[in-house]
C-alpha cells in the first residue's frame, strides 16, 4: 500500500487543496470545493502512485471547469473524447515544466503500466490501424516506449497536441483533428465502394450475372455481409470505435484498471 508522500506536498504547495485518501474507484477531484480525492493502492509501487497523483493534480492546477473529464458542457465541434486526450498531454506537459522531478517519475510510472499490458499486451502490433486521437494518446503517454507511425499531417497535429497552451488552444487542436478523422473516415467509405463497369456486359461471366446484366443481389449482400463484419473486426480490435472517438483511451480508465484489480 502506498500513502501520501512528500512529493504529492510539494506539488500541492501552490494551493491549499484538500487531500482524502479512500476506497475510492478512480482518482477525482472536486473543482468548487477543490479536493483532490485519491484511491489507495497496493503493489503498485511508488512511481505509478506518484504518475497518477502528478496526472490529477495537474487537472486541479491547470483545467478549467469546462475542461475535466466529468463535465457535462458540451463544446460545439469537440467530442469530449478528444478533448480528454489532448487536455492530457497539455497538462501533463505544464506540470512536468513545474515540477521537473516528475519527469523521470511519469516516464517510469508509465514503462510499468505498459509492461503491466495495461495499454493492450499487442498494441504495438495494431497501432497503425488506430484512429489518430489514439495514436495520440499513446505517443503522449508512452513516449519512446511505442513506435507510433504518422503521416506528415498527423504528426503535425501530434506536435501541435504536444505545445497547446491554454484551454481555448486544445479546443483548436481537436476540432483540426476530428476534421481531419472525418476525412480519413470518408475516403475510407469511398474506398470500400466496390467499383462496377457500365461498360461490362458479363458476357465472359454470364452466371455470376444477375437480371439486366447488373451485379447479383445476393453477391451485394455477401459483400455487405462480409464488409460489415470486417468493420465490427475491427472496432473490436480497436480502442476507437466511430467518427467521433467516443472510445478513446485516457489515463482515468488506466486508473480505473489499476484500482479495479488491486482494491
């Protein structure tokens, strides 16, 4: 089990935040009453304890009301999946710049999480067929631990992710990336269109031909079938599920595994 320590203080320090520990499911925090409530873990060790108490405190310092993951505002054009990932690396990022001894704390807090499979025992084996806000996410988070391939234009809304500064710049960054997800996604459908010739009359294949030399119903359903299972294939394989990312993955369902297996 490990308890308050005397870095969690010193983080604290600019603020009088009220701290409880407690059976609690995942960490949170209490942005009008400004109390940071904590779950006690086991085994865990103290790194990731100190990763995931950096993580919070770094909401309680630098997220607006309308920023937390639990909030019900709804921001025109910004799912709040996205808003969760790229908010993450803003403040993860500042209280890094504020406290430099969290460096090596969060980069070792997250090797062992991601030894732990926590982040998917094969992630590195998919991670190209991620949407771009879980690509994100995990270069974000694991850093060097994970080889992310991106394209030109997504590894400049990754850099741009990387150097948000305030609230207002990480709702202009998700909005560019879901934009550029929608695009993807499109080109995506057009792609998956399977192509028919006017031109062909059949006549080199007149049983595989339905009525008026157009493709049969049944090979259309057996297309759709198999294009629709396809898909649920890879939604299942996929932390991203549909165009607005609703799935993606953030550093509270970490928390909330971490807590599930050890309380």
């Amino acid at each position: 089990m490990h308890q308050i320590n005397p870095l969690l203080a010193k983080l604290l320090a600019k603020e009088n935040l009220t701290v409880e520990h407690g059976n609690y499911k995942t960490a949170w925090f209490d942005v009008k009453n400004r109390v940071l409530g904590l779950p006690i873990w086991k085994n865990h060790g103290k790194d990731v304890y100190d990763l995931l108490v950096g993580h919070e405190v770094g909401h309680a310092l630098y997220t607006p009301l309308e920023g937390i993951h639990s909030s019900n505002d709804e921001i025109k054009g910004c799912p709040r999946s996205y808003i969760n990932v790229v908010e993450d690396a803003r403040i993860e990022r500042k209280i890094r710049e504020t406290y430099p001894g969290l460096v090596r704390t969060f980069k070792s807090g997250y090797k062992k999480l991601y030894d732990s499979g926590l982040f998917g025992d094969d992630i590195q084996d998919r991670v190209d067929e991620l949407k771009l806000i879980d690509k994100i996410n995990l270069k974000s988070k694991l850093n060097n631990l994970i080889d992310v391939p991106f394209n030109d234009e997504e590894l400049e809304l990754f850099y741009e992710t990387m150097n948000t500064q305030t609230f207002s710049d990480v709702c202009v960054v998700v909005k560019k990336i879901l934009a550029y997800q929608q695009e993807q996604d499109q080109t995506q459908k057009q792609d998956d269109v399977p192509q028919f010739d006017p031109t062909d009359s059949g006549d080199d294949s007149p049983d595989e031909m339905g009525h008026d030399d157009q493709p049969s119903t049944e090979s259309d359903d057996t297309e759709s079938d198999e294009k629709s299972n396809d898909d649920s294939e890879l939604s299942d394989d996929s932390p991203a599920q549909d165009e607005d990312g609703e799935s993606a993955d953030d550093i509270d369902k970490i928390i909330n595994e971490v807590v599930e297996e050890e309380v």
